[in-house]
C-alpha cells in the first residue's frame, strides 16, 4: 500500500467522481482508476460502489476513508517536521591559503544557505599544520595534499592541481611565451615556501628529478606576501593556479609547467566516520561538492576534477 493510492482514494471519494478527482490530481482517470483497483485488491475489499452519475464509498470504503485520512494527516506531519528540523552543531574545517582562496567563501555560503544552525570553525594553515590539528582533533575535517596511513583518517581523493610558473612580466631569465618545463627556469631566482611546507617538498623532488638546481632567494611561508613580492618582481614562484585567485594590481605571466610528474593532489581528509557529528558528516559531503562545482564551473585555475 502506498500513500499515494490513499490520496487517490480519498480523493475520489470526497469528489464522488473518478473524472473529477483525476482532474484535481492532475493524472489520467485510466491512471487513477487503475490504482484504487490495485488498492481494492490488496485490501481484498471493494472500497467503492461505481454508478452512472459517480462513485460512492461502501460501508468498508467509508470505514477505510476515515483511517486513510488520519493516516496521511500523520505522514504528512511527519514530513513536515522532517523539512522545518535544522542541523545544528558546530564543524572545524582545515584548509591551505591557495585553497582557502577558492574553496573557502564558496564553502561557507553553502553552508549558511544550507545549514543555517552549523557554526562553522575555518582554519587557513600549513598543510603540515593541519595534518597535526586533525591528529589532536581539534579539527574535523580538512584538504590536505597527502595523507599518512598510521593515522585513523577517512580520506578522499578530491582535486589534481597542475602547477604553474608565476612571475612579473619581463623579469630576468623568463622562457619564452607558452607552457614551460623545469629544466626551462635554470635561470630564474625564486620565492618559494619554506622546507615545512608540503608544496616545497613537491617540487624539490620535481627539481631534483628535472636535473636543475633552483636559485631560492627568499623562502615565504605567508602566500599574500608572497605573491606581493613576485608581483614586485623580486622573484619567481611555482604555485598552483589558485593561488592567483585573490591577486589585483599589475598582471602577471601565468606559465603551465608541462612536467607529467609535477602536479599537487588534493585530498579531502578527515576523522573516522564514528567520530564525525552529524554537522560534521553533513559539512564533508557539502565541501565534496562545492569543491566539484568549483572545478567544472572554470573557478579553480588548473584543477581537474580527480579519475576516481
């Protein structure tokens, strides 16, 4: 029995009419009649006496009207009650600053919009530092660029960034015009983060497999400022195209770095289900898709969305 042959049902029986009913319900009367059928036969019970001028309920048809009615009447209180509950609780989210820069407004108008009663904890940090904040659980979930398999995580491949020269127009030892590869920037000076950031240990290992040692002339582990001084022209950088999300002023040459290997994954981490709230679980299925959208809206310069 479904809810929608006793809407049917009652329907019919409050109109007295098959053709009237179907008319209210905007379905067919074939349709219609077809399911009170169905419901009489799983009642094994004639539930309504059919006329010339109309149908009227018989004396088991009157008796099951009244339950039918109180029936929906609940399921429909229910139902109700289901849409106006609101999540509550509260929900600590990690994020590096090139992600923050454009996953992090996104995330929380989806959040408000979606889960109005969720206060939402966002912390802008070094992946390494998020890592340790997740261990100590003072943070639920966040996007981390590699994970460690000692620890009790729940872990989902989410983003793949290509990584990108960034530097002032006409700067010193810049390649030509077009994609670039590293065995290409032998002679540029770079700002670069410092070793405690997991973007320098990418591409120390991407420079020392590409054979060329990299001039490092000042290391940052602030992105703003160092932006600030690649748009100064005191150096070059290497960063995922986020990073350019948040950039005004002077514009500055954007170069996709062609090395297969070079590439930064994002993973959306977090504690082991048993330990999320229900903010907490509502909140890792929401940033999932806002980053998605992010991604095949064009909003994230150079990510795709990750194969799996």
């Amino acid at each position: 029995m479904e809810l929608r042959q006793l809407r049917y049902f009652i329907k019919v029986a409050e109109h007295g009419s098959m053709g009237r009913a179907a008319a209210d319900l905007g379905v067919v009367t074939s349709a219609l009649s077809q399911q009170i059928s169905r419901l009489e036969g799983e009642l094994a019970a004639r539930l309504l006496t059919r006329t010339a001028t109309g149908v009227t309920p018989t004396d088991a048809g009157i008796a099951f009207l009244r339950q039918a009615q109180l029936a929906l009447r609940h399921a429909d209180s229910a139902a109700h009650a289901a849409r106006q509950a609101r999540l509550t609780g509260h929900v600590s989210v990690g994020m590096a600053a090139t992600t923050a820069s454009v996953l992090a407004m996104p995330f929380l108008r989806a959040m408000r919009e979606r889960y109005p009663d969720v206060r939402v904890h966002l912390v802008e940090a070094l992946s390494g530092h998020l890592s340790s904040m997740l261990n100590s659980r003072r943070l639920d979930l966040a996007v981390l660029f590699r994970s460690e398999a000692a620890q009790r995580w729940s872990v989902l491949p989410l983003i793949d960034e290509r990584l990108f020269l960034i530097a002032k127009p006409g700067m010193k030892g810049l390649p030509a015009a077009g994609p670039v590869r590293l065995r290409d920037l032998a002679g540029l000076s770079f700002v670069l983060p410092s070793s405690s950031h997991g973007l320098r240990a990418l591409l120390d290992a991407a420079f020392v497999r590409a054979r060329v040692t990299p001039e490092v002339s000042v290391e940052i582990d602030g992105l703003s400022v160092l932006m600030d001084l690649v748009q100064d022209g005191f150096g070059a950088t290497i960063q995922p195209g986020a990073a350019t999300a948040r950039l005004s002023g002077q514009p500055l040459e954007v170069r996709e770095i062609r090395d297969r290997f070079l590439h930064r994954p994002n993973l959306l981490v977090s504690l082991s289900d048993d330990e999320l709230s229900p903010a907490a679980l509502a909140a890792r299925v929401l940033l999932s898709r806002v980053a998605s959208a992010q991604v095949t809206s064009g909003n994230w310069p150079g990510a795709t969305l990750h194969e799996s």
